[in-house]
C-alpha cells in the first residue's frame, strides 16, 4: 500500500501552514483524495509541495513553478524541464547581480550623503 499524508503531516515536515497548503490545493498545483472530509495527499503531492517551496527559496514565482512541475515527465529524461530550471537559474543569479549592483550603488550615495550631513555638523 501506498504511503499518504494528512494535510497536517505535511505542514509540519515542511513547517508551513495547512493554509498555505490549502492555497497551493486552490492553485491546482496539489490535488488531494478524499476520505469523507479528510484531505489525503500521495506521495506526488507530497513531492510537488517540496518543490513549490525550493522554488519559493531560489525566489521563484508560484507561475515559474508551476511551469517547471508541469514539464515533469516520468517517462522521459526531462530534458526541457532541466534546461528550462538552468535558465530559470540563470535569469534569477542575472536579477540579483542588478539588485545587487544598485544596492552598492546606493550605498556609496548613502556615504556620500552622510559625510555631507556630518560636514555640514561639524560647520555649525
């Protein structure tokens, strides 16, 4: 027999709300059994909420998520579904690099800005 999980195991394992597990259900990215009133989630669900949330930590949109989970085909080598991730990747480290640059950017005006201030103190 297959192993399942109630809806609480997994907010616990993944230490994330029912919630939020119930939001990803109404985004069509989980689809839970049911046993009268209980949710009972299949060892793919419990894979795809794993992913939904590396996603979320490598800054990826719920959208860029759901594009790569759908690539998934077992029966392939998921060839597109790989290359799509490595761009997904590359255009993520491209987003930080500019954030980045604008923050160091901003930070040398904040010096700039400081030393005035306190020259300007110092004048008084």
């Amino acid at each position: 027999m297959t192993k399942t999980y109630s809806i609480g195991e997994l907010a616990r394992e993944f230490d994330v709300t029912t919630r939020t597990i119930r939001f990803y259900e109404d985004q069509g990215l989980l689809s839970p059994r049911r046993r009268g009133q209980t949710r009972v989630y299949s060892p793919a669900d419990r894979t795809t909420l794993k992913l939904i949330l590396r996603g979320k930590r490598l800054g990826f949109s719920l959208a860029e998520s759901r594009d790569l989970i759908r690539m998934y085909r077992p029966a392939s080598d998921n060839r597109q579904q790989l290359e799509a991730l490595l761009q997904r990747i590359a255009d993520k480290r491209a987003q930080l690099e500019r954030q980045l640059a604008d923050i160091q950017v901003l930070q040398t005006e904040l010096d700039d800005a400081e030393a005035r201030t306190r020259q300007a103190l110092t004048g008084l």
